[in-house]
C-alpha cells in the first residue's frame, strides 16, 4: 500500500488562482495513485488565512464536488507562515507525508515527483530550491538574494533559495510540532529538526493570474521577524560595537595627550573628548552584555528541542 500524501496550500485572497490550481493539483494526484506511488486516500489541504473574497467559498465547492480537496478556514488573517502551519499540523496526523506549497503555482507541480521520489528513497524532509530567478523582476530577485545572504550573516542558517516549497515525513511533522516558539520562521526552523534530508531542483514560474500577496513592506517585516526569532546574533554586533568604540576612546587619548604636549589644545578638550568616547563605548558595551542575556533568556523561553530520535536499539520496555 502507497503512502498518503497531503498537499498543503494556504490562501489568501486567491479566488483567482483557485479553480486552477485545484484542476493542476487533482491532476497530479491522479497520476501519482495511477503509478502507484500515493495512496487513493491523498489530499490537497487547503488553508484558507481569513481571506475577504471568495476563496473560502470556492474551497467549499471543491470539496463538496471531490472529497479529494479538503480544507481548513482560520478565523482571521493570521500571515502565511501561521497558516503554513496550521495546514502542516493538521496534515500531521492524517499523512505519511506533505508537500507545502504556494496557491499560486509559482512553485512547479512537476517537482512533485522528484520529491515523492526522495521520501521513499529514506528523506525525512525535501527542499525545493529554486535552479534560476529568471522570472522573477530584478527587484524581487535583488531583494530576495541579498535577504538570504543577509539572514545568513545575522546567524539565521536558511537553506539558499528555498522558500517554503518542501515535502516533510510524518516523524519530520511530529518533530517541528515540538517547536513551541510563538514567533514562527518555518525555513529556519525546519533545518533544526534533522533527519535525512534531500534536495529538489526546480524553475520557479511567474504567478498565474492575481498579485502578489507579499509586497515589500510585507518583505521587510518577514526578514526581520526570520532574523529577530531565529538568532540573538544582532545582540553580539552591538557588543562588539561597544568595544570598538572603547578602542577609539583609548586612540582618542594617545591623540589627545600628543596634542596637548604641543600645547596646540584648548583648556578641557583633552579630558572632555577622551571621556564622550570611552562613556559612549562603555555603554555601549554594557548594553551588549545586557542584551546578551535577555538573548538567553528569549532563546530559553522559545524551549526549543534538544535532540530527537532518529532510531533507538533497546527492547527493554521500560517501567
Ligand atoms: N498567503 C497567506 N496569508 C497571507 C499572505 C499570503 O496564506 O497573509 C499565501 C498566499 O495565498 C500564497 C502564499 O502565501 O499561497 C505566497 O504568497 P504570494 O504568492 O503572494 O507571495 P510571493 O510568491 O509573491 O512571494
Ligand atoms: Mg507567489
């Protein structure tokens, strides 16, 4: 018997893409169980984020035409990567496996396949990684490099180009269901969970019909959000900003001193410029070791997991 596949999809706002994708989606389920590689009792899960327009609507129809889409509707907009989540929670316990992807096709179906292939091949967790940017403005595409490289600095491991397009085992969900953090980055946490893992190459397509539901004011916020609720590393910049600052002081006052033997300085501005710089470096330095800790604090309250099984050797059934 074939694993059950779940498709997860959130929407928002996508009555225009919707039929399509569902046609796309029921096609390629189709010929997945007809080669055997699903099981009958596969689904699209459709994720409806509080959408003001039809979209709800529209999944209700499907459904009631084919018991093959399903969907869940949250009670408002909470952001894509809440309802992610919700989808992949609620796939977890009734799949072998789910892929996540975007409602508008961006993400190419045909990678399917390679991914479904990979899972049965021992992968926990598949990214689909993006081979070009072709389609994508130059805007986009600029922004978007330059915000990987960005998270990579401030300590946010992400995998290159890999956006939310990915398959997940069973055990992979039940894994990042033990993430408890609030403030949600699903692309870096979901390295954190381990596993085997592979990777599928794909070309990342042009949206089909409706807009972007991430401008960049959306952008912005989610780069800071994956940078502020992954790493604390942003803190230690400011630490070692207050040390630099601190070495300044010390060159001011060598500088100062060599002045004031030439006796080419004003009354006071020796001992007032020596002591703006070290004050300021000394504070600064101080707020870093502060925030050091706040860091540790935020990382303790997220309770991330330490470890997770991949297999155990021990019949002894315990107490
Ligand atoms: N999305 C969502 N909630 C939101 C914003 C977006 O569920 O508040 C969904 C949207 O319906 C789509 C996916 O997130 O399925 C990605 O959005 P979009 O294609 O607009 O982003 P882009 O591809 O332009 O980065
Ligand atoms: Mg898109």
């Amino acid at each position: 018997m074939a694993d059950i596949l779940y498709i997860v999809i959130p929407c928002y706002k996508e009555e225009e893409v919707l039929p399509e994708t569902a046609r796309r989606l029921g096609e390629k389920l189709d010929q997945l169980q007809r080669a055997g590689r699903i099981s009958p009792e596969s689904r699209v899960l459709f994720v409806n984020d509080g959408s003001t327009d039809r979209t709800w609507s529209i999944i209700q129809k499907l459904h009631t035409a084919d018991k093959r889409f399903s969907g869940v509707d949250l009670s408002r907009n909470r952001g894509h990567q809440n309802a992610l989540l919700a989808g992949l929670m609620t796939a977890k316990d009734r799949c072998d496996m789910a892929i996540s992807m975007d409602a508008d096709l961006q993400d190419d179906i045909g990678a399917v396949d390679a991914m479904v292939e990979q899972y049965y091949a021992g992968c926990d967790i598949v990214y689909g990684v993006r081979s070009s940017r072709k389609k994508d403005t130059f805007f986009k595409r600029f922004t978007a490099e330059g915000f990987y490289r960005l998270m990579n600095f401030l300590g946010a491991e992400t995998v290159f180009n890999h956006a939310d397009y990915r398959l997940m085992s069973r055990r992979a969900l039940e894994g990042l269901a033990q993430f408890k953090e609030v403030n949600l980055f699903l692309r870096g946490i979901v390295p954190m969970i381990g596993y085997p893992t592979g990777t599928v190459e794909y070309e990342r397509g042009e949206r089909f019909a409706g807009e972007s539901k991430y401008p960049l004011k959306k952008m912005l916020s989610f780069a800071m959000e994956g940078i502020t609720s992954l790493s604390t590393k942003p803190i230690r910049y400011i630490t070692l900003l207050g040390f630099l600052v601190f070495l300044v002081s010390l060159v001011m006052l060598v500088y100062s001193i060599v002045r004031w033997a030439h006796g080419d300085t004003v009354i006071g501005w020796a001992s007032v410029i020596c002591s703006v710089w070290a004050i300021g470096g000394l504070i600064l330095l101080a707020l870093g070791v502060i925030g050091e800790y706040i860091g540790k604090i935020y990382l303790e309250t997220k309770g991330r997991l330490r470890y997770l099984f991949n297999e155990m050797l021990d019949e002894h059934e315990g107490r």
